[in-house]
C-alpha cells in the first residue's frame, strides 16, 4: 500500500508544481528500546525531510514525501521480478506510481485509483484529499527529489517516464506516460542527495544537482560525483539536450549522510 505525507498550501486557489521525495535505505528500518520487552516498530524515515519540503510549500508548491519502508523488505528484485540488488529500480517505479495516483485525483478520478486501502480510515483521508487536490497540481512544473538510494531511484524514474536510456540499464518505452497512467508529465528538474550510484545512469533535457557530503560515512565512494563526471567532464548526456540545461554539483564539507533525515537514528547502522 502506498503511504507517506503530503504537504501543501490549504485553500489553494490555482495549481501548483509537484515535488515528489523519497527516502533511502535498503533495508527495512525499525526503532527499538535497548531494555527487553520495548516494542520494534518501523521507522517513518518519511517524515524526516519536512524540513526541507517547508520552505517549498512556502514558496507555492506541493511536496510529497513517500514511505518506502514496506518497499525495502521485498528483496532483492523490483516490482516485475527482475534483479535489483539496491531497489534501484523499484524506488524508481514506486516513485511513478505515487505520482500516477496524484495524477488521478488531480484530473477527478476515483480517489484509490487502483489503491485499495483496508484501513477505512485511510480510505476516507485519501478521498478527503483527493478532493482537495483536484485540479490543483500543475503537471508541467514536477522536479524530483530522492535521499541515498532514492536519490538514484529518481534518476531512474525520470529515465523510466521518458523512455530515456541510462548509460548501463536499458528502459524500454514504458506505459507512464499514456493518459490512462500519468498522463503528460513535465519534470523540470532532478535532484540527488547524497545519492548512490550503481547504475551508472545520466539525465537528458532536464535540469540535475547533486549534493555530496564529504563526510558520507555510508556512501563513502561520494557517488553523486559520477553522473556529473558523466554528463559533464566527458559531456555525454548533453551532447543532445533540447535546451541549456543546469548540470552541478555540491560539496558540503562535514556533511553527513544520515543526517539529512531528521528521523534517523544515529545508532542506526542504515542508509
């Protein structure tokens, strides 16, 4: 089931842009208490970026922060079953169907669009904001935003709904884009923190930042580095960009990896 926070302007009088986060972590992360018989319960990792999706909405714009959690149990394999050691893949894919469900209520369509909640209560705060949503979300002004592993995960989300191909995974044309999903789509933007970069994959005709922290104690090969390296050093990427578009990177001396997440225990041995 989907889960995660929405944050936006109430009684908004016009549509806004759309910014999608999603976390990190490749494993399922819960808290404990260090005294026998506390209860484990899983981390709301997804709650630890409203700091930065504050000054965004005071700015005029949606951000909608995704849970991941039940995503990083799965295993070793994306939502079609084919290898994904990182859940590069299936964050990825999560992140477009998140997007098509808001797709969905922004143009008037059932509330669940496909996403049949048990929980009553959720079912009815999803129609609730379904509702509030409707015709509210400008499509042509989406940028994305993913942490770790979700830093990568948008990258390839923004591959899968263009068709694009990435340097070393191929993404065949996909159906994200047709009216009965999400419909026309305008990603202004990509941006990666402290990402992780295993698929070795560029962006086209978009804007894309890194920021890197120089004190990345868990993605210690600092891989927000290489697609600019890749895109701009050796300008593949670019070479067939339909505009001028921004291409940078960050460095945040001391910067620390989990800390970017206000949720994150610093006990936790987590991405």
């Amino acid at each position: 089931f989907l889960n995660g926070e929405a944050i936006r302007v109430d009684g908004m009088a016009c549509s806004m842009p759309l910014v999608p986060e999603f976390q990190g972590q490749p494993n399922r992360v819960v808290t404990c208490g260090s005294v026998a018989g506390f209860e484990c319960k899983p981390a709301t990792s997804y709650l630890g970026y409203e700091y930065l999706a504050r000054p965004l909405v005071e700015n005029g714009m949606i951000v909608m922060s995704v849970d991941t959690n039940n995503l990083t149990a799965v295993g070793e394999v994306d939502f079609r079953g084919l290898p994904d050691s990182g859940l590069w893949h299936a964050r990825g894919l999560l992140a477009l169907k998140n997007i098509e469900v808001l797709s969905h209520w922004n143009r008037g369509m059932a509330a669940n669009s496909g996403v049949n909640h048990p929980d009553a209560l959720v079912a009815a705060n999803n129609d609730a904001l379904a509702a509030q949503l409707r015709g509210k979300i400008d499509f042509t002004r989406v940028a994305l935003m993913g942490h770790s592993r979700g830093g990568e995960g948008v990258r390839y989300a923004y591959n899968a709904y263009t068709g694009a191909v990435p340097d070393a995974t191929p993404v065949p044309n996909s159906h994200w884009a047709e009216a009965a999903s999400i419909g026309p789509m305008t990603i202004r933007g990509v941006f990666e923190l402290a990402p992780t970069d295993e698929l070795a994959g560029v962006v086209k005709n978009t804007h894309w930042a890194s920021l890197v922290p120089l004190c990345d104690g868990d993605v210690v090969s600092l891989g927000g580095r290489g697609p600019y390296y890749r895109m701009v050093a050796s300008r593949k990427g670019m070479e067939d960009d339909a505009g001028d578009f921004m291409r940078a990177i960050l460095w945040v001396e001391r910067g620390d990896h989990n800390l970017f997440s206000t949720e994150w225990d610093l006990l936790l041995d987590s991405d």
